[in-house]
C-alpha cells in the first residue's frame, strides 16, 4: 500500500478552500466596495441582486478554511488567531453587517440608506482586514515554544497596511468585471472604467509586494532570486504580465467576460506566488504543515468527510451559478 | 449552597446509577468527593438544569393540550391555548441557552473534562483585547438584532393576507429562503 501524506493532502485541500474563498467571495465583497461609486438605487439594486443568489455561498470556503485549519492543524491555528485577533474580528464583524444589509435593505425606504452603508462599509471593512491578516502572516510571526510569543498589535506594520489596501483594490477589480460580466448599459459602462482604474492600482500593488516580500526573510529570498529557482519560479511573473494582457485587452474592446477571467487569473498566480513563498510553513517561517498537523487518525476521519462534503458543496455551488446565470435586468417586477 | 444540600429533594432510587453507570447498583460519586477546586458552580447547574427540563415538560405540555383539542376538532377555537402559544414563543430558545449554561458551567474546571483544564485552555491574547472584542460584538449584536427585531415585529404587526406577496419589486432572488419560481413567470434565468 502506497503511504499518503495525509497533511499534505490536506494542506492543498485547505489551499483550495481558501483561494476559493478568496476570488469567490472577492467579487462580492468587490461590489460592496464599489457601492459609494454609484449613487443610483436602481443601480444599487442591480449591483446587489447581482451578488444576492451567490454570496452567502461564497463564504461557505471561509468557514471551511478556517474550521479545516482548526481540525487539521491546531497548532498552527493556535498560533495565527491569536496574532491576528484583531483583524479576524474585524473581518468578521464587517461581514455581519454587510451580510445583514442583503436582508435588511429591502425592509425599509427610509432606513435604506443605512444599510447601503452597511453594505459598502463592511465590505470594506472585512477585506481590508483580511489583506492586513495576509500581510501580518507573511511578514512573520514570533513564535516561542508552541504559541504566539507577540503582542496583540504587532499585525499593524507598513507592510500589512499595504497588502490591506492593494486587496481593497484587488476585490474592487474583481467587482468591477463581475459587474462588466453580469450587467448592462450604464452600470456595465461604469464597471469598465472602475476595472481600468482598480486594474492600474491591483497591478501596481502586485509589483511593490512582489518585490518587498524577499527582504522581508531569508527563506523568502532564497524561493525566488536564487540560482536555479529563479527559472522555475520565473513562468509566475510572466504569466502575471500575460493576465494583465489580457485585462487590458478586453477592458479595451468591451469584452464582458475574458476581463472578470483575467483578474481570477491574477488571483490565481498571487496565491501561487504565495504558496511558492511558504512551502511547507503555515506559518512561516517557524511551523512546518506537517509539525502543525493533527494526529493521523484525526486526519484520516476528517478526510473521509471532506471526500463526501467538498464534492457535494462544489456541485451545488456549480448548479446555484447555473441557476442565476446571465444578465441582471432592471425595472419592475423584481428580477427576471 | 454553603450547606452543600437540596431543600425539598424529590429522589428516585437507582436511575441515576443506570443512567451514568449502565449499571443498576453502580456508584455514582457524588459532587462532594471532589476537593472543592475540581467542582463546577452547583447553584448555576441547579437552576439551569431544571429551567431547561421545565422548559421542555412546559412544551411537551402545550403540545399534547393541543393535541387534545385537534382530536375534538377544537384547536382553532381555543383563545387561552393560542394565547399561550405566543406567551411561549421564546421558549425554544430559553431551553436551549440554558441547557447550554447547564452543560458549559457543569463542565468546568475543565475545557476537556479530565484532561486540560480551563485556565490552561486559555489563548495568550490579552484580557483587554478580549474585551474590546467583547465589547465590540455585543454593540453589533445589539444594533443588528434591534433592527431584526424591529423589522419583524414591524411584519407581525400586519395581519396576514390570503395570498402572500412574493418579492417586493427590485428585490433580489436569492439561493437561500424565498422560492424564484412563482415570482418570475418565466423560465428561471431567461
């Protein structure tokens, strides 16, 4: 019998998870973020009702990413919340509100105001706190023994503050071409200029973290300026350049759907690049995924269910976009 | 409490030692064999318990009233039982919370009964962080369920119609809770 390497298994399956969560619930919150751009409430609505059918779904990977990591690695769990306490919270506390606004919205004129700010702010709210989470991740993490050995402010660096910001931006793109992708007439036309505006900033923030990173630890600059590595990692920066093409391009015929495609990319080749960057830490670079494992039977038993769950949420996730496929249109009677 | 003794104790003999033993002469050690560090809050326990079990008989009660009056075919003709009803709305929820109080408090010294201990369990975040997060949590809590709140007692207010509305115009469909079928009139995506 061939010997599996449960953890590293799992490890990918959590990686999964959490790009999933990142590029799906990214667009969501995207849209959120771009709510204060357009002031018009048939806009509103439409922008909403674009993202309504979807976006609870959407979260269902944090909940996975973060229950998986708690289960399949404790001990790496226990040293990331409490050195991201507070943006954890923070990302939490702003989905509640942008998630209640989807309910809420609807249930009042006067109020609706209200949570149209909701929405919008924690939107953003929840991402800039999970761009500040990634930023504090990579930056390192004191660990003394097996838990956290820093201070409950140390996530607030000028790196996290960046990674923060340049994912507002990054979320905004992926809104902004969900919105070319899935709208029409004047919200499509101003979703192409906020995808040429958001794109111009994402990929100019890719730059400054790509290239602040390797100074940041060692191990890091080891992954990606040493020789031979660099020509293995090289295909990530070029595809970049590829996606970015392609964004471009297709902002500047008027494609709808190959600029929403191409920032998916870009998400795709970021967290490779990270994944790149951390193998085989998860928290680097003090705690490797197998020392963070949990006992081989726990992750046996838990792979089995992960075997029957993650099929059957990736199939009704696949039905849910099939369902509320094309246009959202606008006017009376609601959404046809 | 500082007497370490039941007032008006109603006891049946063996059924404990079956419950928790699977045996009908086992022994169960009572909470006073335990060195006073070891035990959980006893007066907590001894309410929550009994508020969650008179909560559950209360609507194991109203259940078997009701369905008493369906046998007669009088269920919609009894105002105290639809009165009572209402009264009992939030009761699910009492029951739940204090089964939950009954068996987190039971639990304590320990987070893992026998192995790690609460205090152990604790994380090194600091207490004020944990506080402001506290603090943070019960404002949001507060705000978002007093608009919950508002709102659907704003929907119970009116009296319901013979066909229920679907969507309001403009609002979303959406995976979970209304049905899009009936409200489109169309295929669902056209």
């Amino acid at each position: 019998v061939m010997h599996l390497d449960l953890a590293l298994i799992w490890a990918g399956l959590l990686a999964f998870a959490v790009l999933a969560y990142v590029v799906l619930d990214g667009f969501d919150l995207g849209v959120g973020i771009l709510f204060p751009f357009l002031p018009d409430e048939k806009q509103r609505d439409e922008m909403m009702n674009s993202v309504a059918p979807v976006w609870d779904g959407n979260e269902t990977w944090l909940v996975l990413g973060g229950g998986g990591l708690f289960a399949v690695f404790p001990l790496a769990y226990a040293i990331i919340m409490p050195a991201l306490y507070a943006p954890v919270i923070a990302l939490l506390l702003g989905l509640v509100f942008r998630g209640v606004a989807f309910e809420f919205r609807w249930k009042t004129r006067r109020g609706k105001f209200l949570w149209d700010f909701a929405f919008a702010a924690g939107s953003t709210l929840a991402t800039f706190a999970q761009g500040i989470a990634l930023g504090a991740l990579v930056q390192g993490i004191p660990v003394s023994g097996r838990a956290y050995a820093g201070g409950w402010w140390d996530w607030l660096t000028p790196f996290s503050i960046v990674t923060g910001v340049a994912l507002v931006f990054g979320y905004a793109l992926l809104g902004a071409t969900w919105l070319i992708y899935k709208t029409q007439g004047p919200t499509q036309q101003q979703a192409y200029r906020f995808a040429h505006v958001t794109g111009a900033v994402t990929l100019a923030a890719i730059g400054l973290v790509s290239l602040w990173t390797p100074f940041l630890s060692d191990v890091f600059r080891e992954r990606w300026f040493s020789w031979p590595r660099i020509l293995y990692v090289a295909p990530v920066p070029a595809l970049v350049a590829c996606a970015a093409y392609v964004l471009f391009n297709g902002l500047r015929q008027r494609h709808e759907l190959s600029p929403f495609l191409a920032s998916l990319a870009l998400f795709v080749l970021c967290f490779v690049g990270l994944m790149i960057s951390f193998f085989p830490y998860l928290v680097p670079t003090s705690v490797t995924l197998w020392q963070a494992a949990a006992p081989p039977s726990s992750l046996a038993f838990l792979l089995a269910g992960a075997a029957f769950l993650i099929p059957v949420i990736l199939a009704y996730t696949a039905y849910s976009y099939w369902v509320f496929r094309g246009k959202i249109e606008l006017g009376g009677g609601g959404y046809h | 409490m500082e007497q370490e003794r039941t007032r008006y104790a109603v006891e049946v003999p063996k059924l404990g030692s079956l419950i928790l033993t699977h045996d009908w002469n086992g022994t169960v050690r009572g909470l006073k064999e335990w060195p006073a560090a070891d035990r959980p809050n006893s007066a907590i326990v001894f309410w929550s318990f009994r508020v969650m079990v008179g909560a559950g008989l209360a609507m194991l009660a109203v259940g078997a009233w009701s369905l008493a009056l369906r046998v007669r075919r009088r269920l919609y003709a009894q105002p105290w039982l639809l009165r009572t009803s209402v009264a009992l709305g939030p009761i699910g929820i009492i029951a739940v919370i204090a089964g939950w109080i009954t068996t987190e408090v039971g639990r304590q010294p320990y987070t893992v009964y026998g192995l790690l201990r609460t205090a152990e369990s604790a994380s090194p975040i600091e207490a004020a962080a944990v506080g402001a997060s506290l603090a943070a949590f019960v404002v949001v809590y507060f705000a978002v369920f007093g608009a919950g709140a508002f709102y659907m007692l704003r929907l119970m207010g009116k009296p319901p119609g013979a066909s229920e509305p679907g969507l309001s115009p403009g609002e979303p469909m959406r995976a979970s809770g209304l049905m899009p079928g009936p409200v489109m009139g169309k295929e669902p995506g056209a």
